[in-house]
C-alpha cells in the first residue's frame, strides 16, 4: 500500500465519466462510488442505472453527468436491462452489424434496487449467464425516497420507516446478505468494496469487468443524510465499517473467497454505531447484541477465506 | 409471390418473425401465447433464425431486456398476453415514452379474476393508454402480414414507436388456416434494416430516460403524443407498400356491405368475421345492416371512422371488455367520444359479449341486431351498455 500513498492521485485518470455538476448531497460517497466506478470502466460501457439517488442526481432532462452511453427504464429492472443490451450488441457483432470492441455492460442499482424490488431480475440476469457486470450501491435505506427501511438497513438502524420508538428500536431484522445471494449463483465473481478504499474499488471493478459472464460487485456506499452523520466524516465512517468487520473487503473469485484487506484484530463495533445518529438510541445491551453477529459473521466468512 | 401453407397461426407468426429477421426475442412463456415462442425458440435452436432468445423470468423483465437491446439498436420482439401484459405494464408504458420500437403480438386473453386463459380483450384495453402502436387482426394472414408491418412502421425513424398487433388468443393463436407466406425478396423490399435514430454505443454516448421535472414534463408529454399521432402517415404508407407487394390492402377502418346501411355493426379482432355472416345473413332478409371494423386502435383513427359511418343511423358497438362502474366497453365509449361533434350523430348501443371465449355466434349477433331493432321502434331510452348472454 505504500507507494500508492504516495502516487495516489497519478494512478486513477483524471478523465471523469460521471461528471461534477451532479446534485448528490454534500458528502455522498455513493456519488464518489459511482464516480470511482465510471473511472474503472472507462468508456467503452454500456450503463443501465435504476432509479434512485444517482439516476435524479444525475439525469435531470435536459441534463445529463454521463460521459458514456447511459439508460433508465425503471426501479427494479436495471439486471434485465443491462441483460437486453448485451444480448442486442452480442446478435448484432454475431451478425456483422456492429463491430467488437469488448463493451461492459452495467446494471446499477442501489440496496432497495438490488435486494428488495430488482433482486428477481437480477437473479434471473446472473442466471442466464449473460456477460454483465452488476454494482450495488448500498446506502443501506431507501434514501432518494426520504430514509425509509430496506432489507439492507442494519439491525438497529432508526429510518423514516424502522423508526425507534417506545417499543422498538429501529431496525428489527438483520441485514439481508446480498453478496452471498450473488455467490449462491454460482457466477465468476463477487466482491465487496467501500468508496473508503478506493484502490480496493477500482481494482475490483476491473476484474469483474474482464471476467467473462456476470459478476456482481457490491459497495458499501455512505450516506450522511440517512446515516445522521457530519458530510466531511463519510470517508471515516466507511474505514471503521471495514475495520470493526461490518462490512469486510473480500471477493470471491470461482467460488474461492479471499479477504482484500485483513484488518487483523477487529475494533469494537460501538465505535462505528456511536458517531451515527441513526443508531443514537441503542441501548450497550443492543450495541452487545450487534457486536456478537458481526464477531460470528466476519469469523463464519473468514473459515471460507481459508476453504 | 410466396406460396400458400395451411399453419397455425402462431407457428405463421414466427416464421414472419424469423423472416424479419430478428436480433432478439425475449419472452416468458402464457398461455395462448406459447406456441409462439416455442416455435421461436426452435428456430434459433435449429440455427434458422439468428437470435438471442432470453428466456426470462418474468414478463416485466421481458419488456425490461427489450427496452434495453432494442435501445442498442438490435431488432426487438415479444410475445405475451393477460396477466403477463398486467406485470410488464410498467415498462410497457416507459418502452413507447423512450420511443423504442420493439414489436409485441399479444395473444389476446381476459384478465384474472376469475381466472381465465380464453379470449377477450381486458388485457389490451388495460394498457389503451400506454403509447404504443395498437392494430387488431382478424385472421391468420393478417397476423402474418401485421408482423412485417408492425417491424416496418415501428422503426421507421420518422415514426420510433413500438408496435402490438392484437390476436385473438386460441380463437387465433391455436388455429390452423391456409395463408400465404412472403418470398424473402418481397420482405426484404418491404422491411428494410433497422437503423435506430438513437443508439446506445460507446461511440456515440447518449443518456435516455432522464427524469422529467415540472418544467419538462408536459412538453415531453406532448412530443410523445404527436409522435404517436403523426405516425398515422407512415401507417398508412406502409399498408399501401403493402397492398402493392402482396395484394392485401388494409386500412384503419374497414367496412362491408355499408351501401345503404342504417346500422352497422363495429367490431375488433377476429369476431369480425363473424358478425359479416350474420351481416350476410341479416342482408338476404333485407335488412339494411352493413359492419365497421376497426384495424387501428391508436393512433385512433378519427377522420377514417367518421367517414365510414356518415349517414349511419344507429352503431351496434360490440365490446370484449368491461369498464367496471363505467360507461360500458371501453370501445363504445371511444366511438361515442369521437362521433360526439358530428351534426348528426348516430345512436349507438353497446353489447358487451364474448368474455373469456364464451362462444357467441351468428345468431347471436342477429339476435343483437333484433333488440337493437325493437328498441329503436319503440323509442326506448336504452341501457348504456348490455352485458349479452347471461345467464339468469
């Protein structure tokens, strides 16, 4: 890692394909996601987005922040669409209508998108084996809509929709782990990875576009509105996820599964929950409770690392 | 000229899209629509048709990869009825707002509940509003011949709209008649290939299907609805095109036995040639009754209809669909709007019959015709609309 340190800005390019001008809040690190992935792929891409926070944000007609060829169908079918156009440019160079150029094809979405409204069409994407690449951008709420709860928000996490009340607190259910539902597919590659990491990302991004079939790439996206956090502490906030053993950095690569990044002893989950507003009203026996599943979690991923 | 097969209708249907030549078919299979994209599924099987066929898991995802390979620029087909046109409707409406000109047959089937796979037309007057190219066929040929068209007005660039031709589920899909097939010089002169007004390409990076604020909205509304309007030109030239290659001239409204008429019968689909035996029929006791049929639901064609019912005095509309709680069959009230300000405006009743295939026949429509008749003698102020045939 260190030479990257040094040489960090000279080795991502400088050319963006998701443009500034967007209108992401202050310290979205979905945007910065997004902005890391548009780098990764550069612009021989094809970008199915579903709606949500980066399709308002970035396509306001007659705006547009998109450098490379961009559509929005829907809510939850970013997976089939991205699926169509890669079947249509596949019959078309087949046919000798359309030259090769080795096109990426991606479907984006973000957790509501990808684990509750879209996951059937992008089961049945990955599925059919189509040559495509899937990023989840995982907010862990339904943001663009006001914080209300989805299968991805955290136990414990007050939202408009899980709100902590009298008789709850928050949350009342376990995060749905989406990339081991990628994994049960059977398809070439998953991995997760933080915009806290951004080398991690990209490097991630480009295996999972080489890689021939699906691959499904998910990323642990900050946000400080519906997290209830200062907009300059988004990039820490996504460190500690990684180093408490949140959300760990791993992928998995024909079913082998390798930790990217082993942060060695884990740091006590309270110091990830406690900056966060949203999950200001745990009691230490809930904050216990969080700290036992994600112990039992990071250990149950790291005997696979070692399959 | 090509030759003449006795075929199912859906096995005719995709020899005309394999004859179109298409680049993708994406499809979830319902029944009456199967045979369809069975057939089409062999054929790419067999190497003699040269396409993606995307097996999906659900008809919102068959509308979803269309948008998305049509929108590559690949020639795009579907293939669904009732319940599955209920799942996809969303993007049935966001596919004709991108202008994305995929072709859909829709083998038409009531919708659930209760449940039904027989034939009538809830599915599609579910989806009058979606801005979509809407034409009804009647019989095998036309269904072949409609599926060239459809390929050819809809992606046409003055016109980048997607097409569904109607057929009546099993009363079509699952019959075999003789018909005619192109030879492949005639379709090649009549189709040619697809060259999208937009593409998403690498080269050429574009963005479809931003989001429309207040201030955008309406006038991208607008453009939508002209588009859909003014492709009535290009219809019309393509069915001309058509006349002259292979013979058959359609039109968006169609008529028979209207010299002298008084009453005519309005129908859709293929229950249009049924009501011409009863016409017959009625026309050797003497009566003076002649049939409209409609080919062109959207964009409805207005000047057409009202010229061919001029002088008209009564309209017997038949309906396959209902408007729960409203002003009868979503046709009659079409009819009843676009006569409205005419000087003098036929009177029109409305039957509302053949309901998930209940059989209704000759004798049934003049048995239509004879209340029909009875009612306007004793002057009755009559029903907005009657549901035929039921039993009591």
């Amino acid at each position: 890692m260190e030479p990257l340190n040094v040489y960090a800005s000279r080795l991502i390019t400088k050319k963006e394909y998701f443009t500034p001008g967007h209108r992401a809040c202050q310290g979205c690190a979905e945007a910065l996601a997004v902005r890391l992935v548009a780098k990764a792929l550069g612009k021989n891409v094809v970008v199915a987005s579903a709606t949500g926070c980066m399709e308002i944000v970035s396509s306001p007609l007659p705006f547009t922040n998109w450098e490379v060829p961009w559509i929005h169908v829907a809510f939850e079918n970013a997976a089939a669409v991205a699926s169509g156009a890669e079947a249509g440019t596949k019959a078309l160079i087949r046919k000798g209508k359309l030259t090769d150029k080795g096109t990426v094809f991606l479907g984006m979405g973000g957790d509501g998108a990808t684990s509750d409204i879209g996951l059937q069409a992008l089961s049945g994407a990955f599925e059919r084996g189509h040559n495509f690449l899937y990023v989840c951008y995982d907010n862990e709420a339904y943001m663009n809509t006001g914080i209300q709860r989805s299968s991805a928000t955290p136990f414990g996490a007050a939202t408009t929709t899980s709100p902590a009340g009298k008789l709850t607190s928050g949350q009342i259910t376990w995060k749905k782990n989406m990339p081991e539902i990628a994994v049960a597919h059977n398809i070439p590659y998953v991995a997760t990875a933080c915009s806290s990491y951004p080398f991690d990302l990209i490097k991630k991004v480009e295996k999972a576009a080489r890689i021939q079939g699906p691959a499904y790439v998910h990323i642990l996206s900050i946000c400080p509105t519906g997290w209830r956090l200062p907009p300059d502490k988004a990039i820490w906030i996504g460190r500690l996820a990684v180093e408490t053993g949140v959300f760990p950095l791993y992928e998995v690569e024909h079913g082998k599964y390798r930790l990217t990044l082993d942060v060695g002893e884990l740091r006590p989950v309270k110091e990830y929950l406690k900056p966060q507003g949203r999950f200001r009203h745990l009691t230490d026996e809930l904050v216990e409770d969080i700290q036992k599943r994600v112990r039992e979690e990071y250990n149950k991923l790291k005997i696979k690392t070692t399959l | 000229m090509g030759e003449r097969v006795g075929i199912e209708v859906s096995l005719a249907a995709s020899e005309a899209i394999k004859m179109a030549n298409v680049d993708v078919v994406a499809a979830y299979p319902i029944t009456p629509q199967t045979h369809i994209v069975e057939h089409l599924s062999q054929l790419v099987a067999d190497g003699e048709l040269d396409a993606e066929f995307i097996p999906v898991e659900s008809e919102h995802s068959a509308m979803s990869v269309c948008c998305g390979s049509s929108a590559v620029g690949a020639r795009t087909f579907t293939c669904t009825s009732s319940q599955g046109l209920a799942l996809m409707n969303e993007i049935v409406f966001i596919a004709a707002s991108l202008r994305l000109p995929i072709v859909m047959l829709l083998a038409n089937r009531s919708l659930s509940g209760p449940l039904s796979i027989w034939n009538d037309h809830s599915d599609v007057m579910s989806i009058r509003d979606c801005g979509w190219i809407q034409v009804f066929a009647e019989n095998g040929q036309e269904v072949f011949d409609h599926v060239l068209f459809a390929f050819r007005v809809a992606e046409d660039a003055k016109v980048s709209l997607p097409v569904i031709v109607n057929i009546d589920g099993f009363v079509l899909t699952h019959m075999i008649e003789p018909l005619e097939f192109w030879d492949e010089d005639t379709v090649k002169k009549y189709l040619p290939d697809f060259k999208p007004v937009n593409q998403l390409h690498p080269d050429k990076p574009i963005t479809m299907g931003a989001f429309g604020m207040p201030i955008i909205f309406t006038e991208a509304k607008k453009a939508q609805d002209e588009a859909l309007i003014k492709s009535k030109t290009e219809i019309l030239k393509a069915w001309k095109e058509l006349g002259d290659l292979v013979g058959r001239y359609y039109q968006p409204v169609e008529t028979n036995h209207l010299e002298g008429a008084d009453t005519v019968f309005l129908t859709m689909g293929s229950i249009g040639e049924t009501v011409s035996l009863a016409v017959n029929e009625l026309r050797s006791r003497g009566k003076a009754v002649g049939q409209v049929k409609l080919r062109l639901w959207r964009p409805f064609p207005f000047e057409e209809l009202r010229e061919a019912v001029k002088g008209v005095k009564r309209i017997i509309v038949i309906d396959r669909a209902i408007s729960f709680g409203g002003p009868g069959g979503p046709v009659a009230s079409e009819i009843r709007a676009a006569l409205y300000k005419e000087r003098t405006m036929p009177a029109i009743t409305n039957f509302i019959c053949g309901l998930a295939g209940r059989d209704v026949t000759p004798d049934d429509y003049i048995k239509m015709y004879e209340k029909t008749e009875k009612m306007t003698k004793k002057k009755v102020r009559e029903e907005d609309y009657i549901i035929y045939g039921v039993r009591e």
